[in-house]
C-alpha cells in the first residue's frame, strides 16, 4: 500500500505532503481544482515521461517521493534480481531537473523507467473510463480467467516451455534453410574437393618438382658443363689439380725456411683438398644425370596441374590449396552434421509440443471450470448496480495453435437486456455499464489474487442514487483486504470512504496553487453536502450527508 506522498514544484502544487492510510480513501474537489495533478504525480512514480512544462517554477527541480509498505507481495527476490536494496518501507522517486532531464529513484538507487514501470506494476493501479477499455482486450479478458482457474503457474511453466520450442523452431528454419542452400552447392563442392584430393597434393611439392623440372629439361648443357669441369680439373698435364699438386711440391722444400711459405703451404693443401672433394662431387652429379624424357613429361603434366588449380582457386601455393581441400570437406561434411542437428531439433520440438499440449489442455479444462464462476459472481454483483437482465455468454475453444497463455480463442460476449443479442463486450456495452462491469471484475479478482492499490478515478461516470451506493458498498468490502482510492463526484460514494481528501485551489498574492487536505468529520459533513447542494449548502442538505455518513 502507498503509505505516503509527497509533491514538490510539480503543476499547480508548490509543496504537498500527505500520509494514507489502508482500507477505502476518497478523493474529491471542483472540476479543475487538481485531482489530475495527483493523478499525474503519481504517474510520474508509475515510470510515465516526465514533460517539463510540469515544472511550476522553471528554475527549481520538481521531485515527487512515494513511500509503499511492501512486506505482503513478496518482492524480495525481484529486488535482488535487479540488485536493489529490499526496504518493507520502499521509497520511489522521480526528479525532473530544470534542464528537462528526468531521474528515477527506488531506494536511493538510481534505476531506469523499464525497471520502475515493472516494479510499480505490483504496487500501484489506476483506473479511469479509459481503462475500462482495457475489458474489452482479450488478454486482460483472459488474466481475468486464469486468476479464477488459477492457471498462473501452468501458464508459467507453459511459457517457458513455449520460449524453448519457439527457440529449437526458429534454429531448425535456420538449418533447413542452411542445409537447402548447402545441397545446391553441394554437387560444386564436392567436384572441386574430388579434383584436389585427385591431385594428391603434399606440402612443400611444388618446389622440389620445379627443381627436378629445369634439371630434366636442361641435361645436355649441365652435362657438357659438367663434363668440361672435370676435363679442367682432371687433365693430365695441365689441369688444375695437377697443376695445384705441383704447387703443393714445390711449397714443401721451401716450407721450413720462413713462417710465410708454410702458411702459404698450408692454403695451397687446402685448395687441393676442396678441388680434390669438387672433382668427386663432379663426378657424382654426372653419374647421377641421365635423360629421361618420361619423367620429365610426368613433372611438367604434374607443375601445370598445380599451375591450373592455383590459377582457379586464387592462390600462389599447394600450401593455399591444401587449406582449400580442408575447407571443402568441413563444408561437406557440414551437410552430414546438419541433418543430424534437423533429426535433434525435430525431436525435440516434437517433445516439446507434447508438454505444451499436456499444459494447454489442463489450463483449458481449469478456464472452462472457472468462466461458469466468473458467470454467475459478474451477474450477482451486476444485478446489485442496476443490471438485473446482464448476461455473458464466455466461450473458449482450444485451438491448434500455440498463444502466450495456452492453446485457447475467447469469445466475450455481452448482452445488457432481455431479448437483446450477445456481442463483443467493446461494441455493446456503455461507458456506465463498462464502469460497472470494471469495479465487478475487480471486486471478484481480490477474492482470488494479490491486488496492487487501486485508484479508482471517477469510475462512478454516468451511474448516481442507489446504483452509486452499491458501488461504494463494494469499493468498501474490496477495502477489508487492499487499499482502495475513488475520486468521484458522487456523495453517495464518498459517504462510503474511511477517510476523505479534499483537492482545492488557493490563491497566494498572485499564484494559485492545488492543495490536498485531509478533512475531518464536520468537514466531510459539509463537502458531502456541497456535494449534493451545490456551493450554498441548506440544512436539508447537511442532514441528507448526515444519514448518508451514518
């Protein structure tokens, strides 16, 4: 319950600060005088957009505060859930500074309006003939249901049930459509990956065979050069390595005369060694040499293969195209794992379907238990507000498909008088009869759930006499188990509250201001009588507001 309220620079209000209290509070004033203001502030703690034009003094922040006994809703986890200090006295408030920006407060931590929009859901509900409108939308029509089926939890577990099959849905569209555009691919694929495997293709190849290649396609001029090297080397009398032998001889007898001629001894052995080891390497490469045309024709058919796949497939080695060939069987075999991922999803949304039925059909059969109760309760307390002849003809038909709460289309049907046709609740009923038919549905739904505060805001719009006794009667027995406000022009409701607030304007200098005052018994004694009299109030008016307190 909101325990108290507090205004500052908002409107017409300079400063405002009231306490409430539980049980049945009502709220009356002239056409004008700030019930609206109210109404606005406290939108304002709901997590509504703030408008600087709210400000009064354009210079000043206007900051509105709330205090709400929350220790009966259970909100505890929904606290830690958004990491906010749990208080069973919760403070909200919201700030609108001079620049326009607007802060929102639950506790001292400052939070956004999403978060206080769904907290303030719990605690706090407004309702005027526009929201009576909201009857006629089939999801409050179905709330209305399940909290007399007392489906909430099926509904809950359906839900999440529902978001998983929803989920393996939307994956197994994706991968059907994946695997519908891998099959068009597929038969390209696996060409390329069957040319490439064919190649037979080994990391570093490419180098070795265009080695091979120039050596084969060469032979006769290596062979002549390397003859001819070895007839430099090797000739008897005047080749270089004879000719170095005698160099060699020579250094020996004069080796020990001087440092000098040893050293150039030892350079000159040197170079017999390595021209010795030369002639042998020589000799090798010959004996190795051989023209063989076959061969050659097998590289170059095998160099212009790798030439042509790296030409087609855009790269410059077998190392790209060996990337390539791995690439090419992950995307084929990707296939294979995607109709094995399908046949997963199928079955698992196939299970799925089979728990989301089990859930609709017992949320079904506990509607089709509740709509008679709902019935019978909405016409006892409608023929109590001056609808004897009311009749509703609720339907609910379990379907195929799968909705948020189950698998059910509703029919609300309305008729207000004998002999009139059933139609849609929105296209038949009045703003009067809606008025009525709102505060019956709510005095119903405290029997079965936890209710935020209600605030009721001229809901009495288009009924009066005895019919508005009968609903103050009402609000009154909703108020032994919730907070209840009704801001109405009608004495006969009014009478009806535990206690009684008064807006009014005042006038300071050359500013007016809305101001809220709790009254007390003589007060509310002549405010009532104003309210069936007018301004000037005449004793038969004061007696009438009398017998109506009493």
């Amino acid at each position: 319950m909101i325990t108290s309220l507090s205004i500052k620079n908002y409107a017409l209000i300079e400063k405002l600060s009231i306490d409430f209290s539980k049980g049945f509070s009502i709220i009356t004033g002239e056409t004008g005088a700030g019930k609206s203001i109210i109404l606005g502030a406290l939108g304002l703690i709901q997590g509504k957009r703030a408008d600087l034009s709210s400000l009064k003094n354009k210079d000043d922040k206007c900051v509105i505060e709330a205090h709400f006994e929350i220790s009966k809703y259970k909100l505890a986890s929904f606290f830690k859930d958004n990491d906010l200090d749990y208080e069973s006295d919760t403070i909200i408030r919201r700030e609108i500074l001079p620049s326009g920006k607007s802060r929102a407060f639950i506790n001292d931590s400052p939070v956004n309006l999403q978060l206080l929009q769904e907290l303030t859901i719990f605690l706090i509900d407004i309702h005027s003939q526009q929201q009576t409108r909201e009857l006629s939308d089939e999801n409050v029509q179905f709330e209305i249901i399940d909290a007399i089926a007392k489906n909430q939890d099926s509904i809950q577990e359906y839900q999440s049930t529902l978001n998983g099959y929803k989920a393996d849905k939307s994956k197994l569209n994706s991968f059907i459509k994946k695997q519908a555009e891998a099959i068009k691919e597929q038969e390209y694929k696996t060409f390329l990956l069957n040319e490439l495997v064919e190649a037979n293709l080994k990391s570093g190849e490419q180098e070795l065979l265009e080695e091979e290649f120039e050596k084969l396609n060469n032979v006769e001029i290596i062979k002549e050069a390397l003859d001819k090297s070895l007839a430099i080397a090797n000739e008897e009398q005047i080749g270089v390595l004879h000719n170095l032998k005698e160099i060699k001889v020579a250094m020996q007898k004069i080796a020990a005369y001087s440092p000098d001629y040893s050293v150039l001894l030892e350079r000159v052995s040197s170079l017999v060694i390595e021209l010795d080891d030369i002639t042998e390497e020589l000799d090798r490469c010959t004996d190795k040499l051989i023209n063989d045309p076959e061969q050659l024709e097998f590289i170059n058919q095998k160099l212009q293969l790798i030439y042509n796949l790296q030409k087609k497939h855009q790269v410059d080695s077998v190392d790209g195209l060996l990337e390539i060939q791995s690439q090419l069987d992950d995307a084929i075999s990707e296939l294979g794992n995607l109709e094995s991922d399908i046949e997963k999803l199928t079955l698992s949304i196939q299970e799925k379907a089979i728990i989301l039925d089990n859930y609709a059909t017992s949320i079904h059969d506990n509607r089709l238990i509740a709509i008679p109760v709902l019935t019978n309760k909405l016409i006892t307390i409608l023929d109590t507000l001056g609808m004897p002849n009311v009749r509703f003809d609720i339907q609910v038909t379990q379907g195929e498909s799968y909705f948020a709460n189950g698998k059910d289309e509703l029919q609300f049907l309305f008729a207000a008088n004998k002999g009139t046709d059933f139609g849609l609740l929105r296209k038949v009923a009045s703003g009067g009869e809606m008025s009525r038919i709102m505060l019956a549905v709510k005095a119903i739904l405290a029997h079965y759930s936890k209710l935020p505060t209600l605030i009721f805001d001229e809901i009495d719009t288009g009924v009066s006499g005895e019919i508005a006794i009968k609903m103050g009667e009402i609000m009154k027995e909703m108020s032994k188990t919730m907070q209840i406000f009704a801001i109405t022009h009608l004495p006969q409701i009014a009478a009806k509250g535990n206690v009684h607030f008064k807006v009014f304007k005042s006038t300071v200098g050359e500013d007016t201001q809305s101001e809220l005052k709790l009254l007390s018994n003589e007060e509310r004694i002549v405010e009532i009588a104003q309210m069936l009299s007018g301004t000037v109030v005449s004793d038969s008016a004061l007696n009438h507001a009398k017998a109506l307190l009493n």
